[in-house]
C-alpha cells in the first residue's frame, strides 16, 4: 500500500535555529515528490517538485533533497514568517495524476 | 482569474439537503482536482478530470458525491443528502499539461459545516 508519512507532526524553532523536516514514502514508482506550505486558513501553495533520487532544490532559506526513501526540507536560519505546516505529495506511476498528501508538519519559529 | 477560484467559501446546510460546491480552475488548465481536508490533516484525494472527462473517482467517499466539469473548464462538486460527517474544507486544485509531473494550485477552499 502506497504511504506518504511525515515527520514530526510539530517543530518549534528559535529564530535562527537551522532544522530538518521528514517525509518518507513507501509507494510503487515514484513519479514525482512536491512540498507544499500551508498557512492557516489557506491553500496549500507550492514549493518545489523532486523527480529522482539525488534532487535538489532550493529557494531562500529551504532545500529540499529527495532519496529513494524520503525527502527532507531543510529551513536554514529559519524567520518568524517561515512558520506554517509543510505538507509533501507524491504522484505514483500507474494510479493516475492524483496527489497523495501526507498530514504535514507545524512548523512555528519563534523570534 | 490569476487564481483557482472556489465559491462559496462558507456554505451552513442542514442535514439532508443538497449542496453543490464551485470551482474555477486556472484559465487553461488541463486538470482539475477535489480533495477534502480534515483540521490537522493533509489533503485526502476525491476525484479529479483531464479536460472534461473524469479520469479517476475512486477517493468519492460514496454514491452521495458526484462531480462534473462539463466545458473542461469549471468543475461542480455536489453532495447529496448532506450528513454531519462530510462537514470538512473541500479544495480544488489545478495543474497544467495534464497533472503529469507537474504541481497543483489549490484554492482557498469551501467549508462545508452540515447541521
């Protein structure tokens, strides 16, 4: 059965402290890895997208990585406004053009 | 619009009734998706379409929740003989180039809260 699970469910962070968020993925042929921000009341909006083990990506103060097993979002130096829940989807091969989402990561950074 | 667009974005129905969600997906987008998210949870996948055909309902909860998007281009959820248990935020999203490899843009949702 295809899972997308992520951890941990909350990170609290002083301004400043650099931290990693997980999502690990059990799916049959990966065809895609997306992270997502949510801010409260919102959409999720997007961030990046991960196609092979070896990715990289990078904007302001996130990368992202992504191995056969799991994708990590680093938040390097983190601010006030970088606090929200951080969500990750996979498309899987042969199950069509949907989305499946893990149940995220609340992320507050504290000034 | 510049956006996806859903209306309205706060719906109160008693249980029983019908109600029809909206959504109006990025001008030239090819795919178009519901979901439905609980507080604290990620989205959960419901149905989505490549222009105008439904490609995939398998996440439709039951027979009470149908969807259609007749011009490829605005999609209606309805839900039937609403219960208190499909009380949620619904969201639809969009993507270019057929969803293939490519990201959604979510809406700001509808919540539904059934009385």
């Amino acid at each position: 059965e295809d899972q997308v699970t992520q951890s941990p469910e909350a990170l609290r962070l002083q301004e400043g402290e650099s931290s990693s968020l997980n999502c690990s993925y059990t799916v049959s042929g990966l065809r895609g890895l997306f992270w997502y921000r949510q801010d409260p009341g919102k959409g999720p909006e997007f961030l990046f997208t991960l196609y092979s083990a070896g990715e990289e990506k990078e904007k302001e103060r996130l990368k992202a990585t992504l191995t056969k097993k799991e994708s990590f979002l680093h938040i390097t130096a983190p601010k006030p406004e970088d606090s929200a829940t951080y969500l990750c989807a996979v498309q899987v091969r042969n199950t069509g053009n949907q989305f499946y989402f893990g149940t995220g990561t609340s992320l507050t950074v504290i000034p | 619009g510049a956006g996806v667009s859903q209306s309205p974005r706060y719906k109160v129905t008693k249980r029983g009734q019908d109600v029809a969600l909206r959504c109006d997906p990025i001008s030239g987008h090819v795919s178009l998706y519901w979901y439905r998210q609980a507080l604290g949870q990620g989205p959960e996948f419901l149905t989505y379409f490549n222009y105008e055909a439904q490609q995939d309902k398998s996440g439709l909860p039951n027979d009470r929740f149908s969807a259609e998007r007749p011009e490829g281009s605005i999609s209606t959820l309805t839900i039937q003989r609403t219960e208190q248990r499909d009380s949620a935020m619904y969201r639809c999203a969009s993507s270019p180039r057929g969803g293939l490899n490519t990201e959604a843009f979510f809406g700001q949702g509808t919540r539904l809260t059934v009385v």
